[in-house]
C-alpha cells in the first residue's frame, strides 16, 4: 500500500449569485480543509467569517495563501492575517490594518510576518506578537495611494485593479525574502530588485498578459504556476528555466485546466490546485480563458509525476461549487 499523503488546502467559496457579482465581491466563505489523497476524501474543515471591522459589507471573503511553520498554520483573508495552533485548529491570532486589501500570502520569517499585500502592491513585515506594521516594501512606488488617497480604509475599498506588478506570493531564497511579481512572471528579492529571476514562457503573447503565480523552493529548483496551465521549475542557482510543464497537453485531450494557482511538491510528484475559470472584468488577465473551446476541468487537485511530465491522479473538489483553490500544503504532522 502506497504511503498515505494529506494535504492542507486554502480555498475560497463563491457566492450563489457568483457570476451577477463585481470583482472583489464574489466569495462569501473562507475555507480549510485537510484531505487525505488516498481515500479522496476530506478529513477535516475549518471555515471563519471575518468580523464587520475588519471587511467592508459584500466584499469578498475567503483564505488565500497559507504557511506551516513550527506548529503553526499562517494564513490571509483579503484583509487579514491569521494564526492557527495546527494540532487543534484552535485561532491563536487575527490581525488586521486599514491598509489590508487584497492579500495574497503570509510567510514568517526571523519573528516576524512578512505579508503580500496585493491590493497596495507593498510588502509588509508584521510583528508576529502584536501585528503591529514595523516596515514596509512599497514595489510600485505608491501608485495605489495616488490613486486612491491615504486616507482610505483599505479593508472597505474592493478591488483596487489594475496593479502594475500584481504581487502574489512570497518565498525564502538564499536566506532572504523574494516576492514574486505576477504581471512579469518574475521574482526579486526585497532587499534589491535588480537580484531577479523570470518565469516568463510567452514574451511574444501580446494579446494577454499570463499571470505568474506561487514560487515553492523544493530542493534544487522553484516551482512556479502561470494561470493559463503551465508548471515551471527554475533552477534555483543558474535562475534558468529547467522545465516547462503545460498542463492542458497531458491531460485528457477533451478537457482544459482553469485558473493553475497553488503547488506543493512531495519526493517526484508536483500537487497543482486547479480552480475552475472564471471570467475577470479585467481581460488583460483572461483573454487566454477565451480561446479555449475545450471543456474546463471542475476546481481540484492533479497529481503530476514530474520525471515522466504525466497526469497520476485528481481530487475534485466536490463538496462546494466552483472552489477558488490557493495554497497547497503537505500535511506531514501524521
């Protein structure tokens, strides 16, 4: 019998009125579940409503990235970053600022929490016992306040696109922080931008622009995701591209990969969380969506063996329509 795998799996739920709703209002729960990949089945869930305070009313709610570290489970809503004790799930910590939109990712690092902040395109470092902001990294040179003003309560805003690098995730290499920009498929390293490295497999694309995603370090290489269906691992010395998986080529040939997010990689297997598409009013992020004919595969999980580039399983996601799938974690606490 094969070794059991468990994962841990950050997800948002839509709304039932999904498809009427604007950007930034179509989630209206925020979920965790543990899977156990053998038996496909979910062994344990955890949801939470973020209180009035802290989210404007109809605005979207849903976790987003997540981290283990130490016993711990880090993860965001949009304007929250929360701390769970991961052996009985019990909420340690919510902290929350007006200058919270659109959070991606929470990564501790050296006592603090260094949390992407999408919606004003900074990087924060949070003290991790009073979630006081003691620094921040702004990326895109406070194009967000400039268009909206200081003044503003984040939390209460909505969506704030277009961005200029939309930063989604963050990672440690080489013993420093690296924030990887979306828009450019690449990643640089907070203390200096011009240490970078790029995933980009399309510069000739004029058409859309291909969301980079994710940046996992697994031994030699950094495993990327692009939202069109691509898996790229990036040699973490040489900063080459080592290997290109598309998705969409190795699966059934009468069905398509959705929006390609989160990716945890355990021994010669790649788990990539797949989320049905869907149709962003901002086009420069979806028009690849459009040229598809083929039929779209429901939200869930594929399993890629990576030395052979084949598909070696999928968990459907079942028990909710049209997950919103973002970080995945191996749950090595069995």
């Amino acid at each position: 019998m094969s070794e059991s795998v468990r994962l841990i799996v950050s997800m948002g739920i839509p709304c039932k009125d999904f498809e009427s709703k604007q950007e930034g209002h179509k989630y209206d729960q925020a979920i965790i579940q543990v899977l156990d990949w053998n038996s496909k089945k979910v062994e344990q869930e955890v949801s939470y409503i973020s209180p009035d305070k802290n989210l404007g009313d109809g605005l979207s709610l849903q976790f987003k990235g997540a981290t283990v570290s130490q016993g711990k489970l880090y993860v965001v809503t949009n304007t929250e970053v929360l701390i769970y004790d991961r052996d009985t799930w019990r909420l340690l910590s919510v902290f929350s600022d007006p200058t919270f939109n659109d959070l991606h990712g929470v990564l501790p690092w050296k006592n603090n929490l260094y949390v992407c902040n999408t919606g004003l395109e900074v990087v924060q470092v949070l003290d991790e016992q009073t979630g006081k902001i003691i620094k921040t990294y702004d990326l895109a040179s406070g194009g967000i306040y400039q268009r909206f003003g200081k003044s503003v309560d984040f939390r209460r805003q909505g969506s704030t696109k277009p961005h200029k690098y939309h930063i989604n995730h963050l990672f440690v290499k080489d013993n420093e922080v690296w924030v990887t920009y979306g828009n450019k498929c690449k990643s640089v390293a907070l203390s200096n931008s011009e240490n970078e490295l790029f995933f980009r497999l399309n510069e000739g694309d004029e058409e859309s622009i291909i969301l980079g995603h994710d940046g996992l370090m697994k031994g030699a290489f950094i495993y990327f995701t692009t939202v069109n269906g691509h898996l790229v691992l990036v040699d973490s010395t040489t900063k080459e591209i080592h290997q290109d998986i598309d998705l969409n080529k190795i699966i059934d040939g009468s069905l398509s990969v959705g929006w390609t997010r989160g990716v945890e990689v355990i021994g010669d297997y790649a788990y990539v969380g797949i989320t049905k598409p869907r149709h962003s009013k901002f086009k420069e992020y979806s028009k690849w969506l459009l040229k598809k004919k083929a039929k779209a595969l429901p939200s869930g999980i594929l399993k890629i063996d990576l030395k052979n580039e084949k598909v070696d399983g999928f968990f459907e996601m079942k028990n909710y329509q049209g997950h919103a799938i973002y970080s995945i974690l191996h749950d090595d606490s069995i």
